[in-house]
C-alpha cells in the first residue's frame, strides 16, 4: 500500500512550521522563530504576519527537502485554522490552499489546541500513546484548560482559566523581574538553580477545575517592588530563588487542579501539551505524581511542546483517515473552540 504523506503548515502567532509526516511519523519538524518582536516585550501581530510571508517557502522547502518527500507525492496539506492572529493564520491558510489546488490533493483544516493535545499520537519511539478518555492539560501562551477527551474530535472543556494563561504568568512575572520575552523558558532555568520555598506567595481560591493567574502577577509585581525599595539589587540577588518560587507556585496551582479533575472524572490517565509542558519543573512534577497517585502520565517530546507544525501533521494524518477534508472555502478562525 502507498504511504500516506502529511505537509502540514503551523503559522498560527510568531513561529513558522512546517513538517512532513509519513503515516504518522515524523519525517521533517520545522520551525523558523522570530525574534523581532523580543524588543517589544511581546508578539507585534503585524510584524509576524510579515516574517510568516518571507519564511513560509524556505521553511515548507527544507521540511520537504528534509523528509526526503517530493512534492507529488504529498497525500494531503493540512494547516491550522485557528485559533490565532488572523494576519498570521493567513498567511498558512493561503499558501496551504494554494498548494492543495496546484498538486490536486486533499486540504485539511487543524485546530491549533486539538493539536497540541493529539501530538501524544505522533508515532514516536519510547514514547507511548494515551488511550481514550483521557485527561489532557494544554499550557501555553494562550490557554489553560483542563479537557476530557473521549476520542480524536470528541473533546471537552472541563475547566478553564478565568484570567490569564499560564504562559502569560511566566512571561509578565519575567516581565517585572526584567527578563526578556518570552520570558517562560528563562524563569524555568533560573529556578533550577534556586530554593522553591524561599519566597511563599498565596494561591488563588477558584472554585471546582477553574483558574487563575492574574491576582499571582499582581502578589509578584507587589513583592519585588516592596523589596526593590529596599534594596535596589534585590532581583540580581536573588533571581534563582524568586524564579524557583514563583514556579513552585504555578505549577502546585496546575496540579492541585489536575489531581481534582482526577478525582471527579476517575481517570488517571494524564497528558500535558503547550508550550508551558516544556518546563522541566511541570515535567518532573507529573512523573512524581505518576508514583505517587498511580496516574499514568503523557509528557510531549520537547520538540513537540511548543507551537511546531509536525502536531498539526498528526491531526491532518488522522482527518486523512477519517476522510474530513475541508474544501478552499474554509475560513481561518482567530478563536475555535476545540
Ligand atoms: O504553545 P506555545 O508555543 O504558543 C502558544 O500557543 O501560546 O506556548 C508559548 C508559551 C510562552 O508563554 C512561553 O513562555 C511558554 O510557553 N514556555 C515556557 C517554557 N517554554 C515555553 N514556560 C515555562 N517554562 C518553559 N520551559
Ligand atoms: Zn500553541
């Protein structure tokens, strides 16, 4: 039987990706960053728009050339739809239909979240697959939800932030300590070398599987300006150990919530997906509770945490089976639900 090969293209806020998956395999995993909008301490959605335009062809070209896959042979081309910038998910979606009609093959729409909970399924040596229903937490910049999936496209929203993403707290908690954007992946290494209890801050009280994170940014901004009037080198003193508290307190809220959503769904079968499950704090906190609670637990290969387009490939791979196939009148969507 002929292989199934995925192009499938990720443009949905300031990386563009693209991957080729065979049967569900990664062959090519892609992705340009942009960095020119780390001086403004945060995604300007015109100037990604811009760098998708002039990255999409080289990237699309090395993921091909990569995969060893030429482009006849491609089975179908799936993109993400939403949610997103809509400059940016235009940008993929164009190019993507284009592509689709040129070489007569099948066009498939993705939504960005289902991906990064369905990237458990990407084909992956020593890395097993959850079975359904299982619990899924997707952390990224922007979102935090707590989600049952029942199958591939049957998914629901069992809790949600009510405020912030989880991202957004480590990036405007790096913010006030004057670290760069994103701020997320540098709060991660400064805590590995810092006390987690050096510094308490309260948990927010929010009822059932809900958060929130915006009263944490506040408590944060409140204590190092209190501290910074009193000693002006307060932050370079103790980076490490602000970093390390600051994370122990986001990641005991993530698994007070998850260990709730356990107990009210009976399933303990756990997977995390966004760009905040590469912390290697959250990481190791959910293979403890894999001891300790008798969970079984899915952490993503690192490469498949933050946005990249082989989870978008897997998504296609399974829409291809499925024959769910969208015709060039799709419309990019900045929100979906999931
Ligand atoms: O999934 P993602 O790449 O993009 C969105 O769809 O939002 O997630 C990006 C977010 C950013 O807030 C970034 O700071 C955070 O993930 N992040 C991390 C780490 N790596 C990325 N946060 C904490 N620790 C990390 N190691
Ligand atoms: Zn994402």
């Amino acid at each position: 039987e002929q292989p199934i090969y995925i192009l499938a293209i990720e443009s949905s806020c300031d990386d563009t990706a693209a991957a080729v998956l065979q049967n569900g395999k990664m062959l090519s995993n892609i992705v340009a960053r942009q960095d020119v909008h780390e001086q403004y301490g945060g995604v300007v959605p015109e100037l990604a728009s811009r760098a998708h335009q002039q990255n999409i062809v080289p990237v699309i070209d090395v993921a091909l050339k990569k995969a060893g896959v030429e482009k006849s042979q491609l089975s179908a081309i799936a993109f993400t739809q939403g949610p997103g910038l809509m400059g940016s998910l235009l940008v993929g979606s164009s190019f993507a239909k284009s592509l689709a009609i040129a070489l007569d093959v099948p066009l498939i729409a993705v939504n960005h979240m289902q991906a990064h909970i369905l990237a458990h399924f990407i084909d992956e040596e020593g890395f097993d697959k959850p079975e359904f229903p299982f619990l899924a937490m997707t952390i990224s910049g922007g979102h935090t939800q707590i989600v049952k999936v029942n199958n591939f496209f049957d998914m629901e929203v069992i809790g949600e932030t009510t405020d912030d993403a989880v991202g957004e707290a480590f990036d405007k908690s790096a913010k006030i300590l004057g670290l760069p954007y994103p701020g997320g992946p540098l709060v991660d290494k400064y805590a590995k070398e810092g006390n987690p209890k050096a510094f308490a801050f309260t948990k927010p009280k929010v009822p059932g599987l809900n958060f929130s994170f915006s009263g944490l940014k506040t408590q944060i901004l409140y204590f190092v300006q209190k501290n910074v009037s009193e000693n002006p080198d307060f932050i370079r003193d103790n980076m490490n150990d602000i970093c390390a508290s600051i994370q122990y307190t986001i990641i005991n809220i993530l698994i007070e919530k998850l260990k709730l959503a356990v107990k009210e769904t009976g399933i303990k079968q756990v997977a995390i997906g966004g760009g905040v499950s590469a912390n290697s704090g959250i990481r190791n906190t959910l293979k403890e509770a894999e001891k300790k609670h008798g969970w079984k637990t899915f952490i993503p290969k690192f490469e498949y945490t933050t946005d990249n387009a082989a989870m978008i490939g897997i998504v296609g791979y399974q829409k291809y089976l499925q024959q769910m196939f969208n015709d060039a009148a799709v419309a990019s969507k900045a929100r979906i639900e999931l």
